[in-house]
C-alpha cells in the first residue's frame, strides 16, 4: 500500500484509461500515453508509457535517471538498442510481439519501428519515469563547450545542431526537410545488427588497482 495515501478518501483512484492521458504527440500513428502516480494515486513503484509508432519512426535516444524500463511489444516489430557503459558497445534487440528487453537504469537507449502499428509498453520501476533526451542535450549544451572539448570548429557544430528540436521524443520531427533516401530501412536494419568498436574506456565507477605506495604524501 502507499503509506501516505487516505484510502477511506473519495478522491483514491483505482482506475484510468491511459488513452486521455497523452504525453506526446507526433501524428495520428505516433504518439506517446503515460500512467503514473499523477494520473493514478494508488500506484506504488511502477508507471508506463504507451507507445504508438510507424516504419521507421525513432523513440530518440535518451535516459531515465530514476528507473529500468522493460519494454515490451504488443504489436508490429522494433529494435531496442542500448549502450553498455561496462563493455562499451551498442547491444540491438528486435522484438516481435510477446517479447521484451530490458534497459537498466540509467543506461543510454533508443527504440526503432520496424513495421507499421508497432505498439510497445514501456514498464518503468518508479511511480513517474523521469527522463533526459539526447535532442536536450545536444540543444542546450554550450556550442564552446562541445567544440572545445570534443576539439570541434564551433561553428560547424552550431550548423549540424541548428535543425535539432528540443523535446523531440519520436524522430524523424514532422518539419525535418531532409530528403528522404529509399534504404532508410536497409541502413536502419544494417545498424541493429551491428556492434560499434570497444573502446577501453573504464566506466566511472571502475575499480582502479592501487598502485604501490610511492612514499610521498
């Protein structure tokens, strides 16, 4: 039970129809619902999104700092790809109906439709799932700060970022003008299918061994 919730009171709710409580919206086939404690208050530790797609449409790149999310499909066909900060490699898992993958928390993720209807439950362990977009962070990151850093001519990086909309959620965006290429979904297939380079940088919380003690302060 939630421990400070009046379940005597008539405001405690036990049902909801997730289709009036929309969180995004690209178009009639792409669209996001959400069910958390705002929209049910005797939730505990879980909450949802539906997820609506067509061929080739992209739930964007993204994290959630306070949750997992076990994705499971309904319909039509997607790839979940994930980053794992341990080996530092993308891992692609397409799933069909009845099957699911598993994100953990706080790992970088994406989700592409393969077919049209492609209909996914993303289940997160947390009463709302919060998250962090790749389009926000690639938008509101100082431009002098990427270049410098990433040793980058800034304003070339301010060129490739200007079409970038915050807040993107399902991309391609509906005003994106770039032409359209007939093996979008060969290249799109080609990449789930593929693991980018290791690169043998240890994770944050990687367990250094300690060096012999010098004999200096």
């Amino acid at each position: 039970m939630v421990l400070y919730l009046d379940y005597t009171s008539p405001n405690t709710q036990f049902t909801f129809d997730v289709n009036n409580s929309n969180v995004f919206t690209k178009d009639k086939r792409n669209f996001i619902n959400v069910l958390g404690i705002k929209q049910l208050n005797t939730l505990e530790n879980i909450s949802l999104l539906d997820i609506f797609l067509s061929s080739n449409n992209v739930i964007e790149p993204h994290y959630h700092p306070n949750a997992a999310e076990l994705v499971y499909c309904i319909s039509g066909s997607a790839v979940v790809s994930l980053f794992n900060p341990f080996t530092k490699q993308i891992h692609n898992y397409p799933i069909k109906p009845g099957q699911v993958a598993n994100v953990p928390q706080g790992w970088w993720h994406y989700e592409v439709a393969t077919m049209d209807n492609t209909h996914l439950l993303a289940i997160f362990n947390a009463p709302t799932p919060e998250v962090i977009l790749g389009s926000d962070l690639l938008k509101f990151t100082p431009p002098n700060i990427m270049s410098h850093t990433y040793c980058l001519n800034e304003n070339e990086w301010k060129k490739t970022i200007a079409p970038i909309q915050s807040n993107t959620f399902i991309g391609p965006h509906k005003n994106c003008n770039r032409k359209q290429h007939q093996n979008d979904q060969a290249r799109l297939t080609y990449q789930s299918q593929r693991y980018i380079h290791h690169y043998p940088h240890p994770p944050y919380n990687y367990q250094y061994q300690q060096l012999p003690h010098s004999g200096y302060a």
